[in-house]
C-alpha cells in the first residue's frame, strides 16, 4: 500500500480493521465491567436508561448500539440483577418501563467513570496514532489493533498492513 493511496481504495481492509477494533474494545469494556458484574452491552444499557430514562422497552432498544433489536432479555437480566425496576406506563398499561433502583444508580456511576478512563485512554491512543501516521488513516487504524491475536488475523489476510 502506497502512502498516496485513497482508504476508499482498501474496503475489505477497513471493513476487518474496523470489526477488529470493535472486538478489541468489546473485549476491553468486557473486562473493565467484568467486576461489576456486567457485560458491556448491560453496562450500555443501564448507562442508557441512567442518561435518558425512566424509558420503555422500545425506548431503551432506540438507544442501543451494542445489541440490535429488542432489548427484552437484556432489561430482564438487568432487574433479575436488582439494578433496574420495571413498570407500567401511566399512559399505556402495556408498555413496560425501565427505570435505575438504588444499586442501578450506584452502578451507573461507576460504569461512567469506567467509560471516561476507556475514552480518555483510546483518545491517546488515537492522538499518538495521528501524530505517528499523518495522513494514512489505514496505518492510523492498524496500530490501533493491540491486541496480538487479532492483529495476526489481520496480518494473515492482509500482509500489507504491517509492512
């Protein structure tokens, strides 16, 4: 890959960067929940209701990035759990809401600081990679992989990466 080469020239290559990235973060929030008790699409999911709520079960599923479709067994775990309470919408007896009890809110907080040390973090990751790779946002996004076994899957399927 040339320096003066267009990312458009390379989607497959920035399909499986970008899927690698999220698998990295995925990972790492995973990990940096994992005390908590939580997954990261739990903890998205109580940072969500925290943020906008009290919300419906629709409402909530509008929000989410982590997980498509409907949140209804990811609000199930999260009040199996004692963070969230659920009730019935004053103006629709069929629609069940979502609220933060008490733990849900002392999570909440938690979960936010767990989230700002994460930006904080990739933000200097990314402001290094740009100072290292000036305008070569493909080589910007390989560094950025850190993690050995993803970083051999893509050297395997695209070498040219990582000359």
């Amino acid at each position: 890959m040339t320096r003066t080469s267009q990312l458009s020239d390379h989607p497959q290559q920035l399909r499986y960067l970008i899927l690698a990235l999220q698998r990295q973060g995925n990972r790492q929030l995973n990990a940096a929940f994992a005390h908590l008790g939580l997954t990261a699409a739990q903890a998205e999911a109580l940072e969500i209701i925290h943020t906008y709520g009290p919300l419906s079960t629709k409402e909530v599923g509008a929000y989410l990035v982590c997980e498509p479709g409907s949140p209804s067994r990811l609000l199930a775990t999260l009040a199996s759990k004692g963070l969230t309470v659920r009730s019935n919408s004053d103006n629709d007896k069929r629609t069940t809401m979502h609220s933060l009890s008490p733990a849900g809110k002392k999570a909440a907080r938690e979960i936010l600081s767990i989230q700002q040390d994460f930006h904080r973090q990739l933000s200097l990751d990314v402001h290094h990679m740009e100072s290292s790779h000036p305008n070569d946002f493909l080589r910007q996004l390989t560094e950025l992989v850190q993690e050995r076994d993803l970083r051999q899957s893509l050297s395997n399927r695209f070498p040219e990466l990582f000359s």
